[in-house]
C-alpha cells in the first residue's frame, strides 16, 4: 500500500472541521485515521460521540498499544500524547508540548518516523502553532502534508504556521479534504 496512516489536528474549532472531513469519509474507507484535537485533560467521551454521529467508520479512543487497523478512526484521549510506534499507538502523560497535550507536532512527528513516505497529514483549524513542524517532519519524509484553508479555518493561526513551516503543502478547502483523502485511498486500490 502507498499509504498506510492518516493523522489530522485540530484545535480551536476543531469539531465543526473535524465533522466536515469525517462525515465525507464513505464505509470502505481503508487507511487508519489518528486525530488529535486538542481538549482538557479531564475531558469526557462526547468528543468520541460526536464524531461517530458523522463517520461511516468507527471512532474510538486510543489505548495504549492499540494495534493500528485499516479503516478505524483513532482519537487521542484528553491529558494524554499519542503516538505512533511501529505498527501500534502508544500514549503518555509527559508534558504538554506547543502547550499541549495532546500534542499534534508529537503525533505527526512519530508517524513521519514509523511510516515515512505512507503517511498523510492533515492540519485544521486552530491557535497557536502546534501541527506546523510535525507536518514539516512529514512532508520532509515524503509524506502527503494538506492544511485546512485559511478561508475555511475557524481559527487561521495553525494553518497559517503550517503553510509558513513547509515547501509543498496543499491547501484546501473544508468540503475538499475529506473527498481528497478518499481520492488517496481509491488511487492505492487501483494502482
């Protein structure tokens, strides 16, 4: 397979960005989705809920060591970092990163390290500029690096941070990433 990861961050305004690409992502979506949006340590599982409201696939909270599977949708828990080792997530509660935690730029950054080239990473709306040097990380490898535009961001500072932060970045709209992200995984099938 090209591809064998998709991970996406959100920050302000995340749930409404978040929905719009998972609600375009049809039942025999095949490559595996981690996100982070960040959220407090002590948050509940409405976030988990609300997302499967949209999503033709399931989305649950990550556990430590989880094995990563086609066609799962993975959310990082509140108060803990997710990240990719090897073929499994692993989580921690270091220190917030980018003041953080979750961190975006630590989940980019091991899915560039474990995956290279067959990563996609997505950053969507937000402050601040956590996501930018961890898609940075992944275009670098050879990874696909996409970015929420700036017209459609809720928040612009973390698309903005992303486009300054790479080379080759495709900005797109909204309504455009999720039917991207579907035109990756179709172009795998048939290749």
């Amino acid at each position: 397979m090209k591809y064998g990861l998709v991970v996406i961050g959100a920050s302000l305004g995340g749930l409404n960005s978040l929905r719009g690409v998972l609600s375009a992502l049809p039942g025999t979506f095949r490559l595996p989705v981690a996100i982070v949006q960040h959220r407090s340590s002590d948050a509940d599982d409405t976030l988990q809920f609300l997302l499967q409201k949209e999503c033709a696939r399931l989305v649950r909270e990550v556990e430590d060591k989880e094995a990563i599977i086609p066609g799962k949708i993975y959310l990082a828990p509140g108060g803990y970092h997710l990240m990719v080792e090897e073929d499994h997530f692993a989580l921690s509660t270091e220190a917030a990163v980018n003041h953080a935690q979750p961190s975006i730029d630590l989940l980019f950054k091991t899915a560039a390290e474990h995956f290279g080239p067959r990563v996609i990473g997505v950053v969507l709306t937000g402050t601040g500029t956590d996501g930018a040097l961890g898609l940075a990380e992944i275009e670098h490898g050879g990874g696909v690096a996409l970015i929420e535009s700036r017209q459609t961001a809720f928040a612009q500072e973390m698309p903005a941070a992303a486009i300054e932060a790479t080379r080759h970045a495709i900005e797109l709209k909204l309504e455009e990433i999720g039917p991207y992200l579907v035109k990756l995984d179709r172009e795998q099938e048939a290749g």
